[in-house]
C-alpha cells in the first residue's frame, strides 16, 4: 500500500544535560533531548508536519539537507525564512519528493549549533525499490568537542588557525554514541546508511578484511555499484553500502576511521581510531542470498546551451580581518548566481586553497561531470561533493519550479560561517 501518508510530530530544540562521556555531564543543544535527533522515516510522496519550537537561548532555524523541497521550507535564515526566536515556533510543511537518506540541521551558527549537538536523520524510502538489500541500519556519524569538566568546547571564537582548518572534536559518535557494537549474522548482508553529520571532520572508514559496496549516495541509487577497500565521506555527504559480515559466530571486528589527507597539515596528524565494531550472533553462518540489482538509469542532462557558472573558493581580507570566500567575497558581501526556472547551468567549482572543501548546494540535485570530484564515479545525483586541494569540481544542475533564494557553501561549517558561502537566486 503505497498511499500518500501524512506524519505529523512536534519538534523541541532544547538544551540537555546528556552523558555522552562516562561520568560526565555535558549540557548539549539537542532536538527533543536526543543526539541524534529523532530519526524520522517515511515513504517517497508522504507529507511531513514538523510543528517545531526553539528552546535554545539563541535563534534557529531547521534546514532539510538534500530535499527538494519549497525554499519557505528550506530553513535558510533571513534568505528563506526569517530566523526562529528564542520561544517562537515555526511549522515546517512539505511532501518528501524522493528516496535516500537525508538529515536535518539548524541554519544559524551552524558550526557551533550542530556541533553542540543538533542534528538528525531522515530516511525516505521508495516501497518499490528490490526487497532484501540486507539488514538495515542508519549510522549517523560525528564528533564531538568536550573538555573535562564535561562542558563544550565554545567554537564561536571568529577566525582562527582552528576554524581556519575546520575544528574537529576528539569523541567520535555513532548514533551519539563512542564505539557502540552492532550485532551482525554471519554471512547475512547488511544494508548500512551512513551520513556525516560532524561540522569539519571527514570520515573516512575502513576494515581489515571485509569491503564496502556502495550501491547509493546523496541521492539515492547510483548508475551501478562500487566495491571500495575504504568509503570517505566529506561533511554532510551520505552513502548507501553493503557489506557481508563474515567470521566465527560470537568474534568480532572493527570499523575504523583512518586519516584522509584534506591537506595543509592533514587533520592534524590523528591516529587511526575505532569507530565502531561488529559483533557476529552465536548462529552459524548463513547462505548468502545473490545480492538484487539496484543499478539506476540516470539520464545525463542535456549540456547544449548549458550557461557555465565559474566559483573560486578562496580566503580574502575585509577590514584587515581574514574571511573565508567564492571568488574573494565573503557571503555578506556576496552577488547571487542568477538562474532561471528550466535552465541548465555547469558550475565549474575551483579550489585555489591549501586544503579540501566539500560544496553543498542547497535544493537541488547535480550531476558530477568529471573524475576530479570522486575517485571512482558512476553516473549519480549529489547535492554535495568533496573538491580536492588545487582541483576542480564541474557539476550539471537543472532547475525545477521551485523560485526563491537559495544557498551554496563549504560544508566544513566552520568555513560557511566564515564566509564561503553564496546563493544562488533562481526566478
Ligand atoms: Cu547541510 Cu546549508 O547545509
Ligand atoms: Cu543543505
Ligand atoms: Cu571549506
């Protein structure tokens, strides 16, 4: 039964004393109480009612990431909406136009708002897409600054060698927790839904011995599967991956996150570290089932009368104060890209700087033209794409009728909010 259904919830951001350290209390920005937020899941084509209400001692937005929806809905502060006070409610409303695994996030001091602890999942599923991928589990992933007495590193500090890089926290979260253990049946393929909700980290992750086949990412399916030793995801991007568990029932393995070099200096040299582990059941191993084809016709846009658009991430200087830009502006002082409904465009996205930028755009799929904005890369729909140190990302979006001002920016919030960021005004 595929019928459109209505959910409706109520939705709290709101200050919580949470014990994400053993022993220690950390008064963190949580939506209804929970990092992650509550996971929200519901069909392509359902309505979602989302009768939100700011508790936090500061103004809030909830932003949609990856979903195409109206740009009143899109929680962009005073660009779609205004930003929601301390105490105000807002009611965000809209119908869930396509499958895959999104997440929502404030739009407001983005960096120190969703890395004190705001953010959550939301899984769109398509009734129609081949049963039996394997068990399921949503895997929220981020970090998490903490110092001692449990309170949380302030990240509002401006610009500084640390925002510069984009600020890591030292306590990995999976689902808000450190190195939880997941349960597995040998042999049995397991369908993991991952998305990088931290504010700078990249995570790139890795087993001894077994491999990841990613059938899906931003957008849903891909064109074909890919079968990779280690899967990186740049902050905000999501995959969709298989992976057959295999050993003696009752041993266990680790999934690990290595460094990923992001340039100048690479994420400060950490060490390899657990991030969560795998528990095979007492049962004997199982037969594994062929795996179901979930190959995606992704029609290329048609590029002829394409307008190019051509970004330069950089850093500038405002008043003697560094800042973070496209093409030597800081947003504010920003002019917006102009589009139209039913146009085509290619943005060519150059990174001129000494270290990576995953570029989201806000509202809209695109299709990534060329190898320099993945290693490995069949056709697939993305809204944000890592682009390498001195490379270049080249993506086709076309726009649909949904006008209004909507935003693009280094997914690195710690850069957004300096700076990197623009909108785009499409009429
Ligand atoms: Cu997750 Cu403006 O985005
Ligand atoms: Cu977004
Ligand atoms: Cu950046």
């Amino acid at each position: 039964n595929t019928d459109p259904k209505t959910f409706e919830m109520d939705l709290e951001a709101r200050i919580e004393e949470l014990e994400l350290v053993a022993g220690l209390k950390t008064p963190a920005w949580t939506y209804d109480g929970s990092i992650p937020g509550p996971f929200v899941r519901a069909n392509v084509g359902d309505r979602l009612i989302v009768h939100f209400r700011n508790a936090l001692p500061e103004p809030t937005t909830i932003h949609w990431h990856g979903l195409r929806i109206p740009a009143a809905m899109d929680g962009a502060a005073e660009h779609s909406q205004p930003a929601i006070q301390p105490g105000e409610t807002f009611t965000y409303d809209f119908v869930l136009p396509d499958a895959g695994l999104f997440w929502y996030h404030p739009h407001v001091h983005s960096a120190a708002q969703l890395g004190f602890g705001l953010y959550g999942a939301l899984l769109v599923d398509d009734p129609t897409e081949p049963a039996d991928l394997g068990d399921e589990l949503v895997l929220v992933l981020s970090d998490m600054a903490i110092r001692d007495d449990g309170s949380l590193q302030d990240p509002q500090t401006g610009l500084d060698f640390g925002t510069l890089f984009g600020r890591e926290g030292d306590l990995l979260l999976v689902n808000g927790r450190k190195n939880p253990v997941i349960q597995a049946r040998a042999g049995r393929r397991q369908r993991w839904r991952l998305v990088n909700a931290a504010k700078s980290r990249y995570f790139q992750l890795a087993m001894k011995e077994h491999t990841f086949t990613r059938i899906g990412s931003d957008g849903g399916f891909m064109e074909k599967p890919v079968e990779s030793a280690a899967l990186v995801l740049a902050p905000g991007e999501r995959a969709d991956v298989l992976v057959v568990p295999r050993g003696a029932p009752g041993s266990t393995f680790a999934v690990r996150w290595v460094p990923y070099d992001r340039g100048y200096g690479t994420t400060f040299n950490r060490p390899e570290e657990e991030v969560f582990r795998v528990r095979l059941t007492d049962e004997a191993e199982v037969t594994e089932t062929p795996r179901p084809k979930t190959d995606r016709v992704i029609t290329p846009l048609d590029l002829a009368g394409a307008t190019p658009i051509t970004l330069d991430l950089t850093q500038g200087e405002v008043d003697g104060k560094m800042v973070m830009g496209i093409n030597g502006v800081p947003s504010w002082e920003a002019v917006p890209v102009p589009a139209m409904v039913g146009e085509t465009q290619v943005w060519t996205v150059k990174n001129t700087m000494d270290f990576d930028h995953p570029f989201h755009l806000h509202g809209f799929f695109f299709q990534p033209l060329d190898a320099s904005l993945a290693p490995i890369h069949p056709m697939e729909w993305k809204d944000t794409v890592n682009v390498p140190v001195d490379g270049t990302g080249r993506f086709a979006v076309r726009y649909d009728d949904r006008p209004g001002m909507w935003m693009f920016h280094c997914h690195i919030l710690d850069h957004a909010d300096a700076g990197m960021m623009g909108m785009l005004d499409l009429q």
